[in-house]
C-alpha cells in the first residue's frame, strides 16, 4: 500500500473578517508518496507547499478532495476523520518537522526529543537513549540537554526540533525545511538522516530551500505551480 | 408541697402541655427507630434560658411519669445549679420523687457526664445537648450537613480528627468525641468526656439526646453499638489518670481537678459525687462494723 | 505549528480505552426565557483534552455545569461509561451515587481556590479528605499520600500542616489539583484554572496541568477564555457565542485554520506578544 496519497485536494481561505474575501491557495492537489522515498515540493515561495503539508498533518482543513494515509493498515482520510483519529495517526503514522520549534517552560531539550516515543509507549529509559543518540549526532552539546530549550539559538533549536521528529519510526515524514538555519556540517546530518528513513522504507514529503541539501535526498520533484490557483487581484 | 395539693391547677404535669409532650415523644419513638439520627422538633420555650438544658428538660418532661425517680446532674454533680434548680422544677411541676442516687432513678437527666455505675435496662439517661450535629465546625451549612448524614458521607470527620493529630500528635479531642452509632449515623455524643464513650456503646439503658435550641432529638436503644471515630495507627483511647480519687480512693473513674487554695493546693476526686459518696458510706459502715468486732 | 510535548493524546486505543468516557447529547439550559447553552452534544474519550472556549456569557460555565452534575440541563443527557465498564445516564443516577463519583472518579478545579479547599483546615487534609471519604483510615498513611501530592503539584513537603490561608493564589491553586487528583480521578473539569493568576505563575501552573494530565492519562474538560491555555492543553476545542456551539476541531486546526467567522475574530483578537 502506498503511505501516502493525495488526491484533488483543494484549500482556500476566507476571510470572514474581510467581507467575507475567499483567497484561494491550491486547487486539485494530486500526488503519491510511497515506501522508501523522498519526495520534494518544489516551486516558488508563496506557491502553496507549507499548506499542502499542514493539510497532510491536519493542520489546515483541506476544502474538498482526498489524503489517504496508511495507519496500521488501515486507509484514513486526513480531510473527514475525526480529530482523535487525527491526533492518533500524527502520534503513531505522521511525523512533522517544523522550521520552528514551539517551546515550552521548563520542559529539557532531552524530554522535548524523547516524548513522542514516551507518549506512544516506548520505556522512558529507552527513549531518552534514542534521544541521546540524535542529539548527539546533530552536535548538540551534552550540557544543553537538560535545559529548556528556550533559551537556545535558532540553529540549536531546530536541532532539537529535527532530533525530535526524527526519534520515531513514522512511516510517513513531513520536512517543512528542516535545515533552514544549520550549518554545513548540520545540514550534512540531516542527509543522512533522512536518506537512513528511506532505507527503513519510510515515505518522505520535504520542502527544501537549500539546492544542495534537495539534490543529495529528493527522489523527485512534485512541481506545486500545477496546482496554484490564479490568485485573486 | 405540690401544686395539686395547693388546688391551683396552673401547670399540667411536668409543665409541658399534653399536645407537646405527643408531639415530644413522636419524636423521640422516631429517632429510637432510627439511632443517631437527628430528628427535628418543635422546641417550646422553657422557663429557663438556652444553654440551661432546655432540650434535655423537654426530652424528660415528656418521658416522665408519676412513678418515675428522677436524677439529675451536672458535670457528674447532683448538686450545682443547673442539677439543682432542674430537679426543683420537676419536683414542683410533676410532684416526681427525686433522687441523687445512681441505682435508685429511672430517668437520669445529665449535663456533660455519664454516672459511673453501670446503668441497668429500665433506665433512660437523657442528655443536654447544647450542638448536635458533629459536621458544623467544618461544613456551616445545614443543609449540606443533613445531605451528608443522608448520604453517609463521613469523610469530613475524620478530616477532623486528622488535624488534631497533624497538630498534635494525637487525637487531642477530649469531649464531644464523635462516634458511629449501629454502624450508620455519626454523632455527637454532647460534651461529655470522650472518658464515657465507652460506656454508650451496648449500654442496657436507652439513651436521648435533646438539643432546645437547635430543636433535635436523637437517640442510642438500649444495647446498641456505638463506636467512637479514630484512625487504624491512631486507635481512639480513653483518658487515664495517674492517681485514684483522693476522697474515696476509687481507679479507672473520671477525675475533677479541685483547686484548694491560692498556693498552687490540687486535689484530684471523682468528677461523679453520688459514686463517690456511696464508696466512701460504704468504708464508713466497714470500717465501723469492723470497730463493732474489735 | 506544532502539538504541545506530551499532549499528543494518550494511547487511547493502544490501551483498549476506545470506548466514549462522557457522552452529551442535545443538552441544552435556560434560564427562564434566556439561553444559557443550546443543543450541544459531543463525545470525549479516555485521555482526551477538550477545551470550551468563548467570551464571558457564552454559556461555557453553564455547559459545564450542566455535564458536570453541578446543575440539571433543561433537556438533553449526559451519559459517563464507569470503570466497569457500565454506562448511566448521569441524571439518572441516585444523588448518593453521583456526589460519590464526584469524589472519587471526577475532579472539579474551580477558578477561585477557595470555591474547591477547605480553607481551615490544613494542606494535607484538604489533600487527604478524598482519600478519608473513600474509606481510607490510616493516619500515617494518609499523611505520607498527601506529601506525595503536594511534591508533585509543588509546594514544599514541610508547608503540609499549614492552612491554605497562608498559601499564594498559585500555590492554592496547585494544592486544589492535588486534592482533586489523589483519588485517580478519570475525568477533571476545570473552570478557568489559570484565570486568577498573574502571568509568571499561569505559565508555571499551565506547565504543571500539562505533565499531569499527560502523565496521568486524564480527561479533562476545560473551560478557558484564554487561546493559549486552550493551545497548550487540549487536544480539541469547542467555540461557543449565545450559549451554541459554532465550532469544533483539532485545537491546533482550530487556532492555525479557523472556518467560522466568529472563530478568526476569537483567533485575531489574541495578542501577540
């Protein structure tokens, strides 16, 4: 089965608070991601690729058509299900790697990476171990583990971030430019990481800014201007 | 001298019109059948103020009859004020014989004490009762309180009890110690030391409790469980005193504290005068016959 | 973008909790001619986060009162499946049975401390009066529940004889969470529980919600006036305006993708700081 489908997917906005102005954002999306792959939504910024993946995450309410993910075998459609079946696919079938980390107060940078496995089952011991093992390879030095990462630079928080999207075994991943604000070497360990997902068969739907880091991952390139909308003058 | 015997039919017998004492007894046969629970009544005015034993006095002026031998005391003493003047009243208004002598009354008024000497089936111990719901000092609210009798919701009490203990390091509650009554209605046994709970619990007389002011009656039958509230690590335990009565010598008995003089004199002697003074008539008219054979 | 650590649901399936814990059907109240809430009915399962937002007057305390047993709905009912598995029609129950589990398997956090404490008495029996209530009759261990409690909402182990008279609005706030959750409750309705606080200490009372509830697994349904509260705690969220319900979703959907109009004027009223 293919992790992911998506299928005429159309979102516009209305604005309520402006008459009621409806701007539309992409019409008829259409595209599969499948095992073992990355794929990349390209095209120009302001096109509509961050609400395509805020769509898949159930985020954004799509207006009309299908996303079809496999969640224990089972096909769930993002656009109808209910939000319990929404909060339960993104804790078990769809990760998400923001560019921004939403910190909390006095959560450790450890705990913020380890939850998502902490909250599906897995023993805290063991998490934290697979925690530590992603911040360690993203460079993160050992003394910031403990802290809250409030307080730390962009770069190190979007560690963080990635480290935490990248600690379960989803098998569908959203990238919304995960390597944004990192440096060479960083950038050069979230390859890897994301070329490790595919090996274990996980399907990748990424935005990536960065040329170099599209080439070393992308499998193919979804062009999202297909499915932009005239926007209203 | 007896107002019958004046032929001025001014009061009915025992003071209380015969509608009330119906009304009275209803009651009281109402909280018999259901023990420890308050029953509401309609508290007359007494000749006496609140606070003076008007519920208790309402209680037995409805029970009494001409046969009957009343005592009363106050605080184990049948010679204080209030025991005095309640015993003139019904002296006067029922023409009742009166006694101080524990063994001989069929109806004991009391004010804060149970007698020392076992009670026997036949009797009524009638109680003043001047607050009968044990919830009020942590739940002001009456209809809440009743809600929580109807409910058996008791965990306020121990709540209670529990801060006796956080504060000092046991239950410091030393009257108006709350019990359960037939393993259902929690209640306040009036202010008597927690010294005679023990003996409420299957006593062979039957038990009333009347408050005047607050308008309830309730009541132990004879024989019924009554278990005084504690803790399993902190079991409930009577107060003992380290000497025995310094007049008559009697141990295991509720002790007064006397104050002697202004130079710090005490002496500590049974708090119930009737026990006391029976013991010691006792020693006299041994030691007096034993003088007789020497 | 993204769902609070920890709050990410809590296994409700996994542990075989598929099943609604309170179901409200067409409950609706008035007020003699004036609504007080309309015809609302939703589900909410084992573990889940709802948060009922809206302005003052929207009838969100009235719909909480209505579910909660606190006041009787005109129409409509509410059912709650016990820990047996049975499920009744909580008007229908005997007053005894639902005061009962109102203390043991619910919890009821009001705005105002001093609504839900014992303010004479001390921290650790208004801690340790469920657990008396529930039959519970060793002092020591009682006492050694309630420091238990108290750690974990906070406040220091040697505060635990004061009365909260002595407390902060924050740290009375904290010791009415820990007298609600000592017996395990399943489901907690919270009234405002941040409402009173100043800024500093709400962040850290919302910080502590949020790990309990994750950690314990509890429903919760929470009625807030504050966005962030709802975004930081629930999982989904009602709106409310005139005592209806004029949406529902995922709260992040809900806040990042409002559809009705009175929602984005909700949303764009928060102020960004």
């Amino acid at each position: 089965m293919v992790p992911l489908i998506v299928s005429e997917a159309t979102k516009s906005f209305t604005m309520h608070m402006r008459g009621g102005m409806e701007i539309p954002v992409v019409a008829k999306v259409g595209f599969h991601v499948g095992k073992g792959e990355c794929a990349v939504l390209g095209g120009p910024s302001g096109i509509g690729k961050s609400s395509i993946l805020k769509m898949i995450y159930g985020n954004y309410l799509a207006d009309s058509g299908q996303i079809l993910v496999q969640h224990h075998g089972e096909t769930v459609d993002i656009v109808t299900a209910e939000p319990r079946k929404i909060i339960e696919i993104r804790r078990e079938s769809i990760g998400y790697v923001s560019q921004f980390l939403r910190v909390l107060p006095r959560v450790s940078a450890l705990d913020v990476v380890a939850e998502p496995l902490t909250s599906n089952g897995t023993e805290q011991a063991q998490a934290y171990e697979r925690a530590s093992v992603l911040l360690e390879r993203l460079n993160l030095p050992e003394r910031l583990w403990s802290l809250p990462p409030a307080t730390f630079s962009g770069g190190e928080q979007q560690r963080v971030n990635i480290a935490r999207g990248f600690v379960t075994d989803h098998p569908v991943l959203l990238l919304d430019e995960p390597t944004a604000s990192l440096d060479a070497a960083n950038r050069k360990v979230v390859i890897d990481l994301i070329n490790e997902k595919k090996a274990t068969g996980a399907a990748l739907l990424g935005i990536f800014h960065d040329q170099d880091v599209r080439e070393a991952v992308a499998d193919r390139v979804i062009d999202v201007s297909r499915f932009a909308v005239q926007k209203a003058a | 001298m007896t107002l019958q015997d004046t032929g001025l039919a001014a009061y009915n017998f025992a003071y209380l019109d015969e509608q009330t004492k119906r009304m009275i007894r209803r009651a009281i046969l109402k909280a018999i059948a259901i023990p420890g629970y308050q029953v509401p009544f309609a508290s007359r005015e007494m000749p006496m103020p609140y606070g003076w034993g008007t519920g208790g006095v309402q209680v037995t002026a409805s029970i009494i009859g001409p046969e009957d031998v009343l005592k009363v005391i106050d605080q184990g003493s049948d010679d204080t004020t209030n025991a005095v003047s309640i015993r003139k009243f019904f002296e006067k208004t029922a023409g009742v014989e009166t006694t101080t002598r524990t063994g001989e009354a069929t109806v004991i008024q009391t004010r804060h004490r149970i007698p020392e000497a076992p009670l026997k089936e036949g009797q009524v111990l009638v109680y003043q009762v001047p607050i009968p719901e044990p919830l009020r000092f942590l739940e002001p609210r009456e209809t809440e309180t009743r809600k929580m009798h109807a409910l058996e919701e008791y965990g306020l009490m121990h709540v209670k009890l529990y801060e006796d203990i956080a504060r000092n390091g046991h239950i410091a509650t030393t009257y108006a110690y709350p019990v359960k009554v037939e393993g259902r209605y929690v209640m306040d046994p009036s202010p008597t030391p927690k010294f005679d709970n023990p003996k409420m619990d299957n006593c062979a007389a039957l038990q009333l409790f009347g408050a005047g002011r607050e308008k309830r009656i309730y009541a132990i039958p004879p024989y019924t469980s009554v278990v005084s509230l504690d803790f399993e690590d902190h079991p409930f335990e009577v107060n003992r005193f380290e000497q025995p009565c310094a007049l008559c010598g009697a141990e295991g008995v509720y002790l007064d504290e006397m104050i002697l003089d202004d130079k710090g004199g005490r002496m500590f002697c049974c708090s119930d005068t009737d026990f006391c003074e029976e013991r010691r008539g006792e020693a006299e008219s041994v030691s007096a016959s034993n003088g007789e054979i020497v | 973008m993204q769902i609070p650590n920890g709050l990410d649901g809590q296994g409700a399936e996994r542990h075989g909790r598929d099943k609604p814990l309170l179901s409200v059907s067409g409950v609706s109240h008035y007020y003699g001619d004036r609504i007080g809430c309309r015809n609302v009915s939703f589900t909410l399962y084992p573990g889940e986060v709802l948060a009922i937002v809206g302005e003052s007057g929207s009838g969100k305390t009235t719909l909480l009162n209505c579910i909660s047993t606190r006041m009787e709905p005109t129409t409509g009912e509410v059912t709650y499946r016990f820990r047996d598995g049975s499920v009744k029609n909580l008007y229908r129950m005997g007053e005894a049975e639902r005061r009962f589990l109102m203390r043991t398997d619910w919890g009821f956090v009001h705005q105002n401390p001093a609504d839900g404490l014992r303010m004479t008495v001390s921290a650790g029996a208004n801690v340790g009066e469920r657990l008396m209530a529930v039959g519970e009759r060793h002092y020591g261990r009682i006492r050694e529940t309630a420091t238990d409690w108290l750690t974990k909402v906070e406040i220091a182990a040697d505060r635990i004889d004061d009365q909260p008279r002595a407390f902060s609005g924050g740290m009375r706030q904290r010791l009415q969470i820990a007298r609600n959750l000592v017996t395990h409750p399943r489901l907690v309705f919270m009234d405002e529980p941040t409402g009173g606080l100043d800024v500093s200490v709400q962040a850290r009372m919302l910080d502590l919600l949020r790990g309990l509830v994750a950690d314990l697994g509890l429903a919760v349904i929470i009625v807030t006036h504050d966005l962030a509260v709802a975004r930081l705690l629930s999982h989904r969220m009602m709106v409310m305006k005139d005592g209806e319900v004029i949406e529902t979703g995922l709260t992040d959907q809900l806040l990042d993708d409002p559809q009705a109009a009175y929602t984005q004027l909700l949303v764009s009223s928060i102020l960004q700081v």
